[in-house]
C-alpha cells in the first residue's frame, strides 16, 4: 500500500508526524506539505507564479517535499508533477482542531482531501478536535488513526471514486479513544458568528472587526458529525464533490 500525506498546519506541525507514524504499519509513505501553516484557508492553489518545492531531510519522515504553496496544492504537486507516483490513498492531517459540517469549505485539511478526489485518488481527511484542558497525546492518537484508516480503505468501506472520507476524532483525555467509528452525515448549521467593532485610532473611516464566535455553541442539526463528535465519538462522513443542488430546471436539459 501507497500512501501520500499532507496538511494544513506545516511540515513541521506534530499532527502531520503522528499521522506518518500511523500510517507506517500500512504501508509506504511518501510526505508533500506545505512550508507554513495553511488553516482555514480552503481550496485555494496558485495557477499565475512558479511554486517552489524543497526536497530536505526532516525527522522522523526522512527525506520530504516541502511546498511554498497551500495543501491542495501539495496534492496537484505530489500527484501530477515531475517524477510523481500515483499512491493508493492520499490522507491528509492529523488536523490540530475538529473540521465538521461546513468547517469543511473552510479547510484546508479538507480540501487536501477534495483535490486527491478530485484527480481520481481516493483520500481521507484527519482532525482531532480541540478542548480547553484536553491536550492531545500524539502516541496514542497515532495509534487510534491506524485502525480507523485500516477499516476505512478496506473493500467494506472503500468509496466511489470522486468521494473521500472526513474523520474527526473527539478530545478525550490522553486520546484514549473507543474502538468504534460512528458513520454520520454532515452538518449544514453555521457557526455562531459575531464581530466586536473598534474604531482605528488613526483613522476615523476604518474599523477593526474582532471575531467573537463561539465554536462549541455552533449549529447541530440532528445526528450530524458536529452532534457525535461532541457526544465524544468518532465520527466518519462521506463527502461527495458533486454539489449541484436539485432544481426543476436540470430535468429540461
């Protein structure tokens, strides 16, 4: 088995080493990640300049591709550029914060994942989800991240392609997990989103908006990924890149 891997938060972030030391006992891995941090900054890739991709030795991973570019990029670089070989599965994370319901438009965890979908390569997107006094032990996750991936590239559960699997795991304390995997759909509320307004002291026409939403008071609607993952479970969506919304007007073309 071939893996590829990425993320949002840096070469150099912990959950990108814990996710190559999950995923070893698979198979092979090859790591392509981004130079600097990336988050929430969703889809975007750099068509109009040259990227520059820096090959350099980086424990524990061993020689890596650094990307001066955002992870979706990562992807179009380790699966379409020079010298690259098509992997069984991309998987990108492990994400130091949950993405859920439309946190999924926003990162670039996710959209890592939605890019190797894309180009035909099925992927997974990891996040571990963040609680003040939870911290995250690494080891221990990793270990978790093995056999939730195990079960989830296997023929039971393997998906169509143009599909990918969003996995969030729970903060619980020292990431001793249950063994089970809760299937959930995605939710579709919005965040609960405020501003503080301040005026510039140095300019009477600008304003300063401070962001003041409230992650954990967010919209769960049903028994969507948000509502299980805050129930302390691990949760697995199915996302599809197809988002054409249903609408008379398609059924006369």
């Amino acid at each position: 088995m071939k893996f590829l891997i990425t993320n949002d938060d840096g070469f150099d972030g912990p959950g990108l080493a814990a996710l190559y030391q999950a995923l070893k006992p698979l198979g092979d891995v090859r790591v392509v990640a981004p130079a600097v941090c990336h988050s929430a900054k969703g889809h975007a890739v750099n068509t109009h300049s040259p990227i520059r991709v820096e090959r350099r030795s980086v424990d524990p991973f061993g020689v890596i591709e650094i990307v001066d570019s955002s992870p979706a990029d990562c992807v179009r670089v380790g699966l379409c550029g020079p010298g690259g070989e098509r992997p069984d599965f991309v998987v990108a994370g492990i994400n130091t914060g949950a993405n859920l319901g439309v946190d999924l438009f926003y990162s670039g965890t996710a959209a890592a994942a939605r890019e190797s979908a894309i180009l035909g390569v099925p992927a997974l997107a990891v996040s571990r989800y963040l609680q003040p006094g939870i911290l995250i032990n690494w080891q221990n996750l990793s270990g978790h991240v093995t056999a939730v991936v195990r079960t989830l590239i296997s023929d039971e559960h393997c998906l169509e392609s143009g599909r990918f699997w969003n996995v969030n795991f729970p903060a619980i304390d020292d990431d001793h997990h249950p063994g089970d995997i809760t299937f959930a759909p995605q939710g579709i509320l919005s965040h609960d989103i405020g501003f503080r307004a301040q005026p510039d002291s140095g300019n009477e026409n600008v304003t300063i908006m401070e962001y003041t939403g409230d992650f954990r008071a967010r919209g769960k609607s049903g028994e969507c990924d948000v509502t299980r993952l805050f129930a302390g479970q691990i949760t697995a969506t199915p996302i599809d890149l197809c988002t054409t919304a249903p609408h008379p007007s398609l059924s006369k073309s």
